[in-house]
C-alpha cells in the first residue's frame, strides 16, 4: 500500500508542478497493475475538469500525463 500512497500523491501533485521524468516513469509503471490507482486518477481528472467547468477555465491542454 505503500506504493499507492507515494503514486496517489504524485498524481495529485501532477496537477500543481511538472513532476520529473522518473516521477513519471514511477506512475506509468504502477499504473498498468493496479486498479485503486488508475480510479484515483479518472476521479482527480473529474473533479478538475468540473472545477474548470464551474469556474468557467479551459480545460483545452490540460494536466500532463494524458494518456
């Protein structure tokens, strides 16, 4: 579980500073095994793009790290 702590906390991250290159290479590892993860990202993407909505920001060109 330690591991999706550290993932869960770098994709929040993500969202306030350009992560490095290993940082990536961590989530994009991670991601393929573990369901808990990939949800958490679909759910932060959610919210950020209804706060956009709301707020009235373009979401056009987004967080990194789209798939």
């Amino acid at each position: 579980m330690g591991k999706c702590k550290n993932i869960t906390r770098l994709l929040s991250d993500a969202l306030d500073r350009s992560l490095t290159t290993g940082e990536w290479v961590a989530i994009r590892l991670h991601l393929p095994t573990c369901s808990g993860c990939r949800n958490y990202r679909k759910q932060i993407r959610l919210l950020r793009e209804a706060a956009h909505t709301i707020s009235g920001i373009s979401t056009s060109g987004g967080a990194s790290g789209d798939d």
